[in-house]
C-alpha cells in the first residue's frame, strides 16, 4: 500500500542507495515525501527503556505525530532496524544552531502527549541525499556513547566529535555494527553475521582495558542476539535451529 512503500523509499536512503535526484524528486513525490530544501539530517528517537515493549509503546505514540512531523517540521518518520528514525530536510547547510533548535522542538512537541522515556540524537548535516545514511551512522554513535557513558549533554554528532578531542581514552562505536549483525540473522545470512560478531567482539577486547565497559559492551551484543532469536521465532521458527 501507499504508506507501506512510503515507509520502503525512506529505508532505502538510510540504507544508502545510490538513487538519481530526479528520481528520487519523482518517487517521492508520488509517495508523499516533499523534499524542499537541499540539506539532510538523521535524526533518532530512542526509547530509554530496553525493552521491546517499551519499543512498541513510543512508536505507536509517535505515529500519531506523523503528519504534524512532515507538514510543520519537513520531517520524515519511520522505523529501520529497532530504532525510530526522522530525515530531516534543513534549510541551512551550516547552521547547527537552528538544527539544534528544530530537534527541541520536536522534542517539546513529542513531550505533549507522550507518556515514554525517550533520547534523541542527530547526525551531521549534508548537503546531497548521499548523505543521509552518514548522517544515520552519526546519530547512531552518538546514541551508542549517551547509552554507554550516560552523557546526555551530547545532542549532535558535532558535538560528539569535539568532545573526542578533549577527552584521553578512544572511543568506538559498535551499535551500528550491532545493527548489522540483526540485519544479517534475520535474513538468515548466519556466516556473515558470524564473522562480524567475531570480529566486532575482537575489536572491542582490544580496545577496552576497563572490565565495566567491557561488560556493558558485550552486553550490547548478547541483547542483539535475544532481539534476533525472537524476531525469527516470530516470522521463521523453523530456521530458528539453525
């Protein structure tokens, strides 16, 4: 249905695909999705509690914002892999001030009515829709560091990136790797996500001297694989063996 392939055109510019401007000008338009300005930002809306059904509450909370997201704010909802994810189309290439603005605003105006705990974060800002599953992977790091290290100070992926010049120890983002691992098992490419997770933990055992951060960090991949184990038994419990 219409909403149905909406929803498919926005993750398949998450998903970064290399799609012609003019095609995508005309695909979108069919669909409801009017890009005005040349300027994009991914921006993530993440329930604070894990849980699945905490998930599930938020979103559908937050579907009732749908059409003030995209008429008053040029903003585009929608879920990818567990996470509730806005395009946003920016005026202003440069201006990270009225970016931060536009985000507390929607943060104001989903706080009305919404009863769930809720973080926000955004990417970077680009000036082709090339950018906007960069933009995704930023939203995404800072989201893995405020879930990590609990600072809630750190809104933009700007931000993040001049605290990481400040700040002694080397940080790593995995939830995107995290993400990928989902992807790979509930599509059933076991190997693939085998060695991701192999080589991800590796990684982290490498990077990490700290045993509490190490806990959390391989906690994050332990929950990844609880998330995936229930997504098949729901939609493939035969392969659930395998």
């Amino acid at each position: 249905n219409a909403i149905g392939l909406k929803k498919l055109f926005l993750r398949r510019l998450i998903m970064g695909e290399e799609i012609e401007g003019s095609v995508i000008i005309d695909i979108g338009s069919s669909l409801g999705v009017e890009f005005i300005h040349a300027n994009f930002a991914v921006m993530i809306i993440d329930s604070s509690e894990k849980d699945s059904m905490a998930f599930l509450k938020l979103k559908k909370e937050l579907d009732k914002k749908l059409k003030i997201l995209e008429k008053d704010f040029n903003s585009f909802l929608f879920v990818y892999s567990g996470k509730n994810i806005v395009i946003l189309n920016i005026e202003d290439p440069d201006d990270y001030i009225a970016l931060e603005n536009k985000l507390e605003a929607i943060t104001d105006l989903l706080r009305e009515d919404i009863r769930e705990k809720f973080i926000i974060t955004a990417g970077g800002i680009y000036d082709s829709i090339a950018g906007v599953s960069i933009s995704y992977g930023e939203a995404l790091q800072v989201l893995d560091y405020r879930t990590l290290l609990g600072d809630k100070r750190i809104l933009l992926f700007s931000e993040l990136r001049k605290l990481r010049k400040n700040r002694k120890f080397q940080y790593f983002s995995y939830l995107e790797d995290e993400y990928k691992i989902y992807n790979l098992l509930t599509a059933g490419k076991y190997d693939d996500a085998k060695i991701l997770l192999e080589g991800s933990i590796k990684s982290i055992e490498e990077s990490y001297v700290d045993v509490e951060i190490l806990k959390i960090r391989l906690a994050g991949f332990k929950n990844i694989l609880i998330e995936s184990l229930n997504t098949i038994l729901l939609n493939d419990s035969i392969n659930l063996k395998i």
